[in-house]
C-alpha cells in the first residue's frame, strides 16, 4: 500500500498519505474496560476519527485537550466534542471530507445487543488509488455492503477488523462484498493487559474464518504496516 499506517494497541491506527494525517479511535482509555491504556506515543494529526464513544476508543476529555492543543477537526457519532458533520448521500450513509481523505461513513450496529443503542460508524476511506475499510466493533450482514456500490466493485485495498467480525458469518458474506486485497486484524491488547483472554479466543475465531477470504494478517502493535516509516 501506497498509504502509511501505523497501529499501537486495540483499534488505533493513524493513517498518512504524505500530505494528510488522520487519527482513527486512537485518543482512549482502554484500561477502563479491559483493554490497553493508549501508549505515550505523540502524534501530529490534524484530523480525528472515531468509530464509537466506548472508552477503549475514545476519551472525551483527553479528545477535547488534544482539540484545545491541536485545532484538529473531529468527526464521533453523536459526541458534542464532534465538529464537523457528514453530508447525507442515501440511508445509513453520510459523506465526510478530511483534508485528501474522501471518507463514507456507514451508520452500523455495534456487536452485542447490549451496545446495539451505541451510535456506530464504519468507515471506507479513500486517498488517491486506494481505499481501505475500518470496521469499528459492528456486526455485519451481507446488505449492509449495498450503499457502498459503486466504490467497492473493483475491490479495496483492506480491511480492519475485529475478532467477531473474523468468525462472524454475516461479517465473512460482507467482507465478500468488499473484495479486500488484504485483511488486517486489530483491536487486540497488549499480551500484559489482555485479562480477557483475548489473544487465546483469537484462535479459536480464526478457526471459524473461511479459506476463500485473503488470509488475516495480525497487526503488531506499535509499528508501521509492511515496516514503512513515516513520510
């Protein structure tokens, strides 16, 4: 990939194409509910994205000092530290722009009934030739890929997602749909924070993955994907 990814712990990933930066979900509290606290890993990102309020990916007041600090624009599903708003193009799907980064914000339905109120985003994210697709903690069903035709008929270039979403039938007919040259898989925390055993369930959920979807690639934490340094 052309763009430059770099993932520290649960679901963050700051993403640059050499011009822009863009932080996803990386401004948290993971300690809170059982995941990683977010490393002391400063960053310059002028742009801020979030899948959802829950703390392992978002800390509002650490997100308002860091908007204080930084003058970033922040887009969070029904946050009021959120500052810019996404154009409607058709049900559950909303158009963002974040200086090069084309953004559709897909309206989801986190995993678990108990968080299924939770205001949810997955987002499709395209910067030049390529598009990449982060899933947040959403429960898929093969529709839910319609409103992101025509973007995805020739396929992305990859896709973020999460351990349920890995042994997820619904999840598996919608990464389908997708078509991602590579599937990355992230939100885990780091081996010493891990009380939920989460690096254990991750086999048995790769047993439920199916052979005919591109091969999950774990993501280390705290390093660049393919070993690219920043620009």
């Amino acid at each position: 990939m052309n763009l430059k990814i770099y993932h520290s712990v649960n679901s963050s990933l700051y993403i640059t194409d050499k011009h822009s930066h863009i932080l996803i979900d990386g401004i948290h509290n993971g300690s809170a509910v059982g995941f990683s606290p977010m490393p002391a890993t400063p960053v310059s990102a002028r742009n801020l994205l979030f899948t959802h309020a829950h703390a392992d990916h978002f800390d509002p007041q650490k997100v308002a000092q860091f908007i204080s600090a930084h003058e970033t624009i922040t887009y969070c599903p029904d946050s009021p530290l959120c500052n810019i708003q996404g154009l409607p193009l058709r049900k559950n799907l909303d158009l963002l722009k974040m200086d090069d980064f084309l953004i559709l914000s897909l309206h989801t339905i986190h995993d678990c009934d108990q968080f299924a109120s939770i205001p949810h985003r997955s987002y499709l994210i395209q910067s030049g030739p390529e598009t990449i697709f982060i899933a947040g903690d959403a429960a898929f069903q093969e529709a839910d890929a319609i409103p992101l035709h025509p973007l995805i008929s020739d396929g992305i270039s990859a896709a973020f997602v999460n351990l349920y979403q890995i042994a997820h039938r619904g999840s598996q007919d919608f990464l389908r749909k997708l078509n991602p040259k590579r599937i990355f898989l992230y939100h885990l925390p780091f081996p010493e924070d891990d009380i939920f055993h989460i690096h254990t369930s991750m086999h048995s959920a790769l047993k439920k993955y199916t052979p005919d979807l591109p091969v999950p690639e774990i993501l280390s934490h705290m390093s660049w994907i393919d070993n690219h340094s920043s620009y």
